[in-house]
C-alpha cells in the first residue's frame, strides 16, 4: 500500500551528469554540480597518488547533489525517528555505493563531498575503522585543496580549532569508544565536539609528528589486513590511549597548525556528459537511495510505483519493485515484476543482478 509520501515534483529539474569514475544525480543546476564534479575527480586523482589504497571502484558511485537543506530533507537518514541533523552521508552497498550531500549548505558542496568521499574510498580499503578515525580522516580532507602542481591536505578548520578552545577535551578511551549508535556522535550539540576531537586526533597523527605518521601508515595497512582496531593501534603505535593523551593535549595548545603539501599532477578527465533525467528517472533514482536506508523506507514503494506509473518501461524501478516483493515473500509478485523488468531491460546489468 502508499504510505501518501509527498512525490518530489514535476516541475523540479533534475540532471544526471555522469564523469569516467561517478555519476552524479543533481537538482543543484549545472553550473553547481560541474564544479562540485571536477573538484571529487581532483580529490580521487590525489588520493589515488598519494595513498596505497586501491580506488578502482568495481561498483558505481551514485552522488546525489541536493540544491539546499530543504530539497535534501526528506532524503536524510532518521535518527530516532526524525532526519538526522547532517549535511551529506555516505552508504556501501553490495552493487553500488551511495554518497547524498546538500549542495546549497553555508558551507561549501565540495567540503561536503569531499567528506562522504572519503568515507567511501576508506570504507573501500579498510574494513574494520574505529568511528573517530573514519570521521577524523574524512574532516582531515574536507579543506582539501588543489591546483595544477600541488595538493593541500589538512588546512585547520576554524570552527573545530574555536570548539577545540572552549569546550572539555573527552579523555581518549572515551572517544575511541565512541560507535555510530553513540549519543556523542548523533545529538547535535554533542556531535560537534566529537568531531572536532576526531580531526584534531588524526591531524596530529597524520601531519603532526613525523614518527606517529610513520606509525599511523602501520596502523592503516593492520587495518587493511583485517586486523581488529585494538590489535592494529597496539602493534602499530610504541605508546597506548593513555600514554598518546598527554601528547595530544600538548598539539592542542599550538596556535598554528601545520598542513600538508603534497606535489601532484592531476590528470583529471574533465569530459563529462550531462542529460536531463525524465521524471521517471527522478522517481525511480530517488526512491533507490530511500531504498538503501535501514531499515528500507516505507515511502519507497509509492516512489518505485509513480516511476513506473510514469514510464512503464522504467525497468530498474520494476526490478526493485520485484526485490521489495521479494522481501516480503510475496514470490508471484515479484515474479511479475522481474519479467516486465526483463522485456524492459533485457540488457540492464541491475535487472539481471
């Protein structure tokens, strides 16, 4: 049945704009998103060079650029029933990988994607990554910045440096324990001094101590390895949670930060192809990315349905219309719906899979 989910509408313009690597879906306008394209492709370019992690993606990447707060809302991820207080969020999937950011945040897109990019490409390579390093790393990168000959990675960010300043520093084995359920990294007025301990943690481990940087490499390729996170941080660090605190404490009373310069010779394919998506294509996009959520929202059915109301040959939306049956062990359903996905798209590598 419809759960009446307010339909996005007809009249808003969307387009799909598709690089060598990832495939954007936007409502953002074109000019917004073709900078916000070329900027993750230098980011990807730079992190390809400078890191050992592997980033051919054998699954695409779907990056859905949402024009402001508003557009993006009802597309969040739920936190205790309510969207969750966020700016862009990152999901792996079995078939493809999920990035959604808001393109008209205060802040800017970039920084945005840049974030949840290097959520994905750490995601990629690490499977076992304490929440404080993920985010941290991925905050590390957020003030990413590049041009023809160099890259600079770990510009401070001011609002953490300010946060930092004025708020209690939580004692190290608190934030390592800190997971994705934690009220420290949900609730908005906790999650800020989270964060910015995270970026603080790495910044000093990554840019701030030659001999924690060389460490922090061992710590990433345990981690690579499958080594669980206290294993890899013990025969990686020569010093324990405790023994790192007073360390940290002392980066944190600098007054200048310092920041990586890395020499780099972006080869960033530029060649891109823009379409317009048909209202189906909207429909059917936007219904997926509900789909990943978990638990799958209930809105996605009435998105899937209108999609195939408005093309009937939207063959991915009758394909996923046949899974969502599935699922619910509704076998002649899904039946009906994996056929007419198959006479719609007999070649569409998602409808086979």
């Amino acid at each position: 049945g419809s759960h009446g989910a307010d339909l996005p509408s007809e009249r808003d313009r969307w387009i799909e704009l598709a690089t060598e690597n990832i495939t954007f879906f936007s409502n953002a306008g074109e000019r917004a998103t073709r900078h916000v394209a070329l900027d993750l492709e230098e980011l990807r370019a730079v992190l390809t060079e400078i890191s050992d992690l592997d980033d051919s993606s054998p699954l695409p990447i779907y990056v859905y650029v949402f024009k402001n707060d508003r557009a993006f809302t009802p597309y969040k991820m739920l936190y205790r029933g309510r969207p969750a207080a966020t700016t862009g969020y990152f999901l792996q999937r079995d078939h493809a990988n999920y990035i959604a950011i808001d393109g008209g945040s205060h802040t800017d897109a970039s920084d945005i994607v840049y974030h949840e990019f290097v959520h994905y490409y750490s995601a990629t390579n690490l499977p076992e990554m304490p929440v404080w390093f993920e985010e941290g790393l991925a905050e590390l990168y957020q003030t990413f910045e590049a041009d023809a000959t160099t890259a600079r990675i770990g510009i401070p960010i001011d609002h953490h440096l300010l946060r930092l300043k004025t708020s209690p520093i939580m004692p190290l084995d608190q934030l390592f324990a800190v997971d994705h359920a934690s009220p420290d990294y949900n609730e908005e007025d906790r999650k800020g001094a989270f964060y910015a301990q995270s970026w603080a943690l790495v910044h000093y481990l990554m840019i701030g101590s030659e001999q924690r940087r060389a460490e922090t490499r061992r710590f990433i390729g345990w981690l690579q390895e499958g080594v669980g996170v206290d294993d890899a941080f013990n025969r990686a660090y020569s010093t324990d949670p405790a023994g790192l605190q007073p360390e940290f404490r002392r980066y944190l009373d600098r007054t200048m930060y310092p920041y990586l310069q890395v020499a780099v010779s972006p080869k960033v394919e530029t060649s891109n192809t823009v379409k317009k998506m048909t209202h189906a294509e909207v429909l059917f996009r936007l219904g997926d990315l509900l789909a990943q959520q978990v638990p799958p929202r209930p809105e996605v059915e009435s998105y899937l349905a209108a999609a195939v109301q408005h093309d009937p040959s939207q063959s991915e939306a009758l394909a996923s219309l046949g899974r969502l049956a599935e699922d619910r062990a509704r076998w002649v359903e899904a039946h009906d719906f994996y056929s007419r996905a198959l006479d719609a798209g007999p070649n569409d590598p998602l409808v086979l899979y």
